[in-house]
C-alpha cells in the first residue's frame, strides 16, 4: 500500500497529537482501577473461583480505539508519495575542435609514457565529460587535416581520438598555423552560442604556408574563442632524434623548444588562455580548467505527479471502530 522511501507527509504537525497517547494509556488504566472495587473477607475457602478469558481481553477494546485514533492522525498528516518525471533540454550548446599536434616530437618522452599518449587519455576523459556538446578532431604536423568534424557523437569522436598517431606520411615539422586555420574552417559556420578551438603544441610554428597571426585574426572574425597549450618539460626531454636500420626511432635527449610568446598571442587575441603542461597531472589539470571554464547551460524542467495515500488509512480506522463497536456491544457487553 505504501512506498515508504517515496512517501511524504503535507501536514505533518498533526502528529504532535500522538504525545497525548501516553495521558490517554494512563487514564486508561486508572479508570480501570476505578472500575474494579475490591471486596476485603477473611478467608475465600468457600468461594469456587474460575477465571474466564474474556475479563483478560478487555484491554484490546482500547487498543482498537488507540489504532484507530494512530490511523486517522496519520490520515490527516495526508501521506502521499510522489513520482518526479524530469525533462531535460539542451540549450544551444558548445562546438569545440582540439587540434592536437603529431609531430614527431610527440612521441616524447617527459610524460608517460609519451606526449601523444597521455594527450591522449587526458583528452578521452574531456570528450566523455562533455556529453551536451558538439566535438571535432584536428590533427596536425607540417601539414594538417580533419580527422573528424564536430559531431554529437562521442562515439565516432573517441574512435577516431583512439586512431590519432605520428605517421611519416604527414610532412615533418609544426604548423600552427595550419592546424589552427584548418580548426577555423570546421567551427566557422556553427550556429553554437560559442565556438572554442583547444589548440596543443610542443614546438615552434616552422613550417606550413599560413601565419599563426592570420589563422588568430581569422577566429576573431568568426567569434572563435582559442585555448592554447604547450606541451613539453622544461629543459630537455627523451625524444627521437633518428631512425635505426629497424626503423624504429632512436631516442635521445632534446631541448624543448616551445613558442609560448606565439600561443600566449593567440590566447589573448581570441579572450582564451594559455596553459604550459610539463607533465601527466598538469595537462590533465589543465583539460579540467579548460571544462569549467566553458559550461554548457541545461534547461531542466521537472514534473510532480502526487498521489495520496490517506484513503486506505480511514477505511482502515473505519474498520477497526466498527470491530471496537461491535465486539464492545456483544462479546463484551457484561464486562465493559
């Protein structure tokens, strides 16, 4: 009949009665001491004495009246469970491209177990804790491409995330600048309220026909905002410094060398904000920064479906009065 973990009370002041159950029990049983006179002889020898039951069962007449008055107190306190049916509906939300860089130097080795790698992880828990945004791949190296437009579907975007290596099929080097103007293209005709590109570095722009400086003014026109992030430790880090007969990279100490005058330029630019990740825990901070910084507005609507739960209890009541009146006017009627 009742849910007890969903159920709640609108009056629940009408059971401040239930203290008068203790004054009633005590008045209860002086009255019944009242109603039982005691006769004092000097011996009872003469006397054939059979207890019957039903002198015993008297009290369950007041219980009856007490659990009737328990029920219609609870009754008035109007128990009634509720059911909430919520219904959510996403605002014109957040596009946002990651461009992410695969030069060779990615594969790097000042954070475990290389750059591209922990970009990589770091930037899958993004993607999952953006469920109500649309979210585009761009890769870039001396050159640069689309791996996925923006998409709805994080699925295909933490697929196609997953696929991103170095290739020596992409020219070597690092264009910022095409991997920037390449993530202008997919967000220019967004309709989102805001369009964010989170471009990743490691190196200095050096190659590539399209200036970092042309690709910002570019987001600027198209109301792009841009959050720009150097990666690499501060120094010198492991990284493949040639290829032995195998093929495989050799690895060696390298300087960093990251162009942070340029991406802090691109940042300001763009009203975005440069970070510096020198190792796992801070680029992971940083992706963290980043999903607070931009927060997509969630309009929730929630419906109250009531459904009182009083009635069971006052035919309930009704019932036990019935019994009470009965049992008093038959059963009980020579010892009430």
């Amino acid at each position: 009949m009742f849910d007890f973990n969903n159920i709640t009370f609108e009056n629940p002041q009408w059971f401040w009665l239930f203290l008068l159950f203790p004054i009633l029990i005590a008045w209860y049983i002086w009255k019944r001491n009242l109603q039982t006179p005691e006769v004092k002889i000097s011996s009872i020898k003469g006397f054939k004495i059979k207890q019957g039951i039903l002198p015993k069962l008297r009290p369950v007449l007041f219980v009856l009246r007490l659990l009737c008055l328990a029920l219609l107190i609870t009754a008035m306190a109007r128990p009634r469970t509720v059911d909430v049916t919520s219904r959510t509906k996403k605002t014109q939300g957040i596009d946002i491209v990651m461009a992410i860089d695969v030069s060779p130097s990615m594969l790097a080795r000042d954070l475990k177990p290389n750059r591209l790698e922990a970009l990589k992880e770091v930037a899958a828990e993004f993607i999952e804790g953006r469920p109500n945004d649309r979210i585009g791949l761009v890769a870039y190296a001396g050159e640069s491409f689309t791996k996925t437009p923006i998409t709805s579907d994080k699925a295909i975007v933490q697929s196609a995330l997953e696929d991103i290596q170095y290739s020596d099929l992409l020219e070597n080097g690092t264009a910022i600048g095409m991997g920037l103007a390449t993530s202008v293209n997919r967000l220019k005709d967004s309709k989102a309220k805001s369009k964010v590109i989170i471009l990743l570095s490691d190196g200095v722009n050096n190659t590539g026909f399209i200036d970092p400086k042309i690709a910002g003014e570019l987001a600027v026109e198209y109301d792009i905002k841009v959050y720009t992030i150097g990666l690499g430790s501060n120094g010198t880090a492991l990284g493949p410094i040639g290829i032995d007969r195998s093929g495989q990279f050799r690895y060696g100490p390298t300087k960093v060398e990251i162009d942070e005058d340029l991406m802090k330029q691109i940042s300001n630019q763009t009203n975005g904000k440069y970070f510096r990740a020198t190792n796992n825990e801070k680029l992971e901070e940083i992706y963290e920064e980043i999903n607070k910084l931009e927060k997509t507005e969630i309009e929730e609507s929630k419906f109250y479906n009531y459904e009182e739960k009083y009635r069971p209890l006052v035919i309930l009541a009704g019932l036990l009065f019935l019994i009470e009146i009965i049992l008093r006017n038959t059963i009980f009627r020579s010892f009430v």
